[in-house]
C-alpha cells in the first residue's frame, strides 16, 4: 500500500530516498458535458450528482495512475500531492502530482 499525502512528509516516518516527481491524468471528452446536461433534471441546488460522480472518478483515475507509477519507482509513499483540474478544447483534464519517496516504516 502506497501512503499518499499532500504534506511534504509522512508524519512519524522517515524518508529514506527521493524516487521522482509522478503524475496522473484522466481527461473527460466533450461529449461528457452534452450527455449531463442532457439530463438537466438531475441538478439539484445548482449541484449536479452526475458531473460530481465523473469527476470522482476522473480524479480517482488519475490518483491511481500516480500510485501506480510510484510503485514502479519502487516507492511506498506519495508527498506533496496536488489535483489540478484545467479544461482544454472542451474536455476536462484531472491530473494528479507528487514525488514518490521511500519511506521508513518504524
């Protein structure tokens, strides 16, 4: 299991070696918009349960795909994470970004 944080350290552990920064993305295409507004009914209070659950998943893709790629450098742990979001050419991109590090399991 790789712990994964958005502070720089892993409370009481130790970091033994930097492995390198790793990213993860997921990209929701256009049509993702059209098919939730298509079933505009579903929003609620100016919230939309069916962008929310794609987006969920979109961000849990590319958390994976970062954990992943750590794993691969041999990491146990993910410090410093950040999640942007940013949309392009009408799709929306979720990336997810940290350095992988060992870190000591006392």
């Amino acid at each position: 299991m790789i712990i994964v944080t958005t502070t720089p350290s892993v409370e009481g552990h130790r970091i033994t070696a930097y492995k390198g920064i790793v990213t993860g993305e997921a990209i929701l295409g256009a049509n993702i918009f059209r098919d939730i507004f298509a079933g505009i009914s579903d929003i609620v209070g100016g919230r939309s349960g069916a962008y929310e659950q794609e987006l969920g998943r979109a961000r849990e893709t590319a958390m994976q795909e970062m954990e992943d790629r750590a794993a691969a450098l041999g990491a146990n742990a993910v410090v410093g994470v950040d999640l942007d979001y940013e949309v392009i050419n009408n799709m929306l991109m979720v990336s997810a970004s940290g350095t992988a590090v060992s870190i000591a399991r006392d």
